[in-house]
C-alpha cells in the first residue's frame, strides 16, 4: 500500500483556484521529480469525475476517480477507473488570511514497484498559470466557434 501527502500554500482566492482546478494544464514540464496533477472538468462536487495523471521521467499513468463526497472545504474521491485495486483521496481546500491552501492525501492498492518508487518522490503540480493558459485557449476557441458557426453554409443556399 502507498501513501502520499502534501499541503501546498497560494496566494490565491480559494474559489479562482478551484475553478483553475477544473482544466488541465496546458504545458507541464518533465523532471526528475515524478509529478502528479489532477483536475475535476465539472467541478468539485458529489458524483462527478477527477482526471489523474502521474508523470516520471517519459512515463505517464493515468487513472479516474469519481467524487464520493465533498463540503465546502473537503473531496472524497474513490476509484472509478484504473490501474489499481484501491485508490483513494482526500482534496481539502481552506482560505485562511489571504492564503488559500491545498492538502491532498492519496492512498494505493495494488500498485506495481515502479509506481510505488515514483509516488516515494512525488510532489502534486498545481500548475495555475498553466491552468488558466488552458482556460484562456478553450474560452477563444469556443468564441470562434461560435461566431463563426454559418460559414460552412454555401452562399448559394441562403434565402433571401
């Protein structure tokens, strides 16, 4: 069984953050460290989906988990699909004095010994800058896909 914890601190309101925690970062940079990031794509409550990814070195797993509970300050996430026997977390999110603070906890079952090395130096990347940079993209994209909607219509077959 692995465990893993880290409590990480931002200057940041807690409600940016979490909506930032809703997209992938656009860019993350390999090192040394293995890196775990996670994002909740329909927000932070009961019953939706939280993306995992584990990066060490060129070697990336991914897994789902589905959120079993959440509060106003903490996420329960169980397993949904992957590659391990058991998987659980513990997101818990407190803004405090103009600090907003991030602890997670996970915990492994079934793992292999390479994931169990690689989570042994592990650090979570939150990666908000990266994050809103995936935000801005989705957001310009989506602007022209809207505005730009008619153009595949031939000027031929309009009415009029």
């Amino acid at each position: 069984m692995v465990k893993f914890s880290q409590t990480s601190w931002f200057e940041s309101k807690k409600e940016d953050a979490l909506h930032l925690l809703q997209h992938v970062p656009l860019r993350v940079t390999v090192e040394e460290t293995p890196l775990v990031y996670y994002y909740a794509p329909d927000g932070f409550i009961s019953g939706a989906s939280v993306q995992y990814r584990l990066i060490s070195g060129l070697r990336r797993l991914d897994w789902t988990g589905i959120i079993s509970s959440a509060s106003e300050t903490e996420v329960v996430v169980r397993l949904s699909c992957g590659p391990f026997r058991g998987f659980d977390a513990r997101h818990s999110f407190v803004h405090e004095e103009g600090l907003f603070s991030c602890h997670d906890h996970f915990s492994f079952q079934g793992e292999d010994a390479t994931f169990k090395k690689a989570m042994e130096h592990a650090k979570v990347l939150y990666a908000f800058e990266a994050r809103r940079n995936t935000e801005k993209i989705l957001l310009s994209v989506e602007a022209e896909r809207e505005t730009r909607q008619f153009e595949a219509f031939d000027q031929g077959m309009c009415a009029g």
